[in-house]
C-alpha cells in the first residue's frame, strides 16, 4: 500500500515568482523567508516522496467566480502554468499522477465528497511556487495530483468540512494499492487581507497559535466559522484551511518536523511547517 511520507504547509505568494526569477534569495528582505525552505529540502531528499497531492486555491486562472467548485481534484496527464496576470514568470508544466487521481476522486466519493474532477488544468501561483520552493531546479522529480478548495467566493467550505476532506484524502491515500511514496503539500495563508479596509492585516499571535495547534491540538481551528476566521486572519488569510486539510491528511498524530515564520512577505504572513505521521 502507498505510504504518507509526511505534509509541508506553505504560504503562497505571487512576488515570490518574481524574486526566484530574479534571484534574489539572498537579498536582505527575501533570505529569512528563503533561507526556511532549506530543511523542508533536505528532508526531501530523505522521504524521496513520487507524488505529491497538492491541496491549494485556484486564484481565477483555472476557475473563475462564474463557477466555482467547493472542492475540484485534477485528473489530467499534465499540468501547465499560464499568465496570471501577476507578471510572475511561467514554469514548466508538471506530470499529473492519474491513477492516483482517479483512485482519490473514487475514494472520496464512496466517501460522500461530492468533487469537481478536471481533466484540463491550468495550475497557478498557489501551487508552482510551493513546487518551485521545494524543488528550485523545477525538474520536478514528482508527479502531482491538484485538489483544489475554494476560499475565493464566499461562502466556502468550513474548518470542519476541511479537515474531514484532509482525513478521507489520508485513508484514500493509504488504501492506494500501489508502493509509492505520498507527500502532502498544503498551500496558503498564513493571515493576510488583500483588499478593504484592513488591507494589510496580520494577525501574528493567530497564526503562531495556529501552528502549535496543528500537532497540539489539530481540531482546534474548527471552533470558529468562515466569517469568524475571516476575523482572526483576513480574508485571504482564510486559505490557512489548506494547513488544516493537509494536517489532516496525516491521521491522528502528526510530529513537527521544522517550522518558519517571517512577516511580511508582500502582504502575507508566511508560514512552512514540516510535519511527519506520528511514530
Ligand atoms: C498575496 C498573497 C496571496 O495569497 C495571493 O494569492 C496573492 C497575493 C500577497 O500578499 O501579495
Ligand atoms: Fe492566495
């Protein structure tokens, strides 16, 4: 059966793009940020995951607020990026892992999600950044699955809906009859507001407790509502449903393997955790 090797949860922002293009990892307002995704790595190399389900929100590239999907998973052979609109460079297209796609939109059927399945994609910023990040060469020596949860038109789907869709994407994933080696990714958040009046919030105290929280106590951002973590983190800083998806996925306990905080990065507090299946 295939194997959880462990989840990494990231920020995703689109000036990041511009800054790898650039190079400028080293410059003194992007090392604290670049400088922790050097652990998630080398940890990398360790686990050699095969395929990465990659949880994320699409920003308008592949949906648009005409429709809208809670919950879409990919089942294309291919993946490619396109103009956003952020003029962040574009990266080279990534190879879908189909048979676990279609395994997963399955499993999480009989299960009672009821799913978009894609099977054109277009991939954005949210997902080849994190990829680009852990995987700087862009070789990309995985093959992908994109999940995509909506947290761009309200209203979207709760903490709790979540983390239970996190859980039933592990047991799909361990019921997998195949040998390969699974890594979660979960892309978004930490707190930040794009637009309005509290453009530019950040709620660091939110965020820290948020992140002991997801091996302390994992269900612990389930007590507030869509409207109520909205308050806590922003409108975008919502996307934190992403972290509770991917935790999820790892089962009941998970060991944190390595974290970064640094604000800001544009306007977004970002985040990484590395975190294994309990022992
Ligand atoms: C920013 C953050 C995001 O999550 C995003 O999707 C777009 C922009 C930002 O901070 O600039
Ligand atoms: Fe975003």
């Amino acid at each position: 059966m295939a194997e959880i090797v462990g989840a990494i949860t990231t920020s995703h922002v689109p000036a990041i793009g511009k800054a790898i293009f650039q190079q400028l990892q080293d410059e003194p307002y992007w090392k604290p940020f670049f400088d922790g995704y050097v652990n998630a790595r080398s940890w990398l190399r360790d686990v050699r995951p095969d395929t990465v389900v990659v949880l994320y929100n699409d920003h308008g590239l592949n949906f648009f607020l005409d429709k809208m999907p809670a919950f879409a998973v990919g089942a294309a052979p291919r993946y490619t990026h396109a103009d956003e609109g952020w003029g962040i460079p574009t990266i080279p297209p990534f190879t879908g892992d189909q048979d676990l796609s279609w395994h997963l939109i399955q499993q999480l059927t009989d299960a009672e999600f009821d799913l978009t399945t894609c099977q054109e994609m277009l991939v954005d910023h949210a997902f080849t950044l994190p990829m680009a990040l852990l995987w700087p060469e862009q070789d990309w020596p995985v093959q992908v699955v994109p999940v995509c949860i909506n947290t761009v038109q309200f209203p979207v789907p709760s903490a709790r809906r979540c983390w239970k869709l996190g859980e039933a994407i592990g047991q799909a994933v361990r019921a997998w009859d195949s040998d390969k080696r699974v890594l979660i990714l979960g892309t978004g958040g930490l707190s930040h507001q794009l637009e309005g009046e509290r453009a530019g919030f950040i709620n660091k105290p939110f965020d820290l407790a948020f992140m002991d929280s997801l091996t302390a106590d994992p269900l612990w951002a389930t007590q507030w509502n869509s409207a109520e973590l909205v308050e806590k983190a922003g409108t975008q800083g919502i996307e934190l449903l992403m972290w509770l998806a991917a935790r999820g996925a790892l089962g009941e306990g998970a060991r944190e393997l390595h974290r970064n905080y640094h604000i800001p990065i544009s306007n977004t507090a970002a985040g990484l955790m590395v975190m294994a299946p309990a022992a």
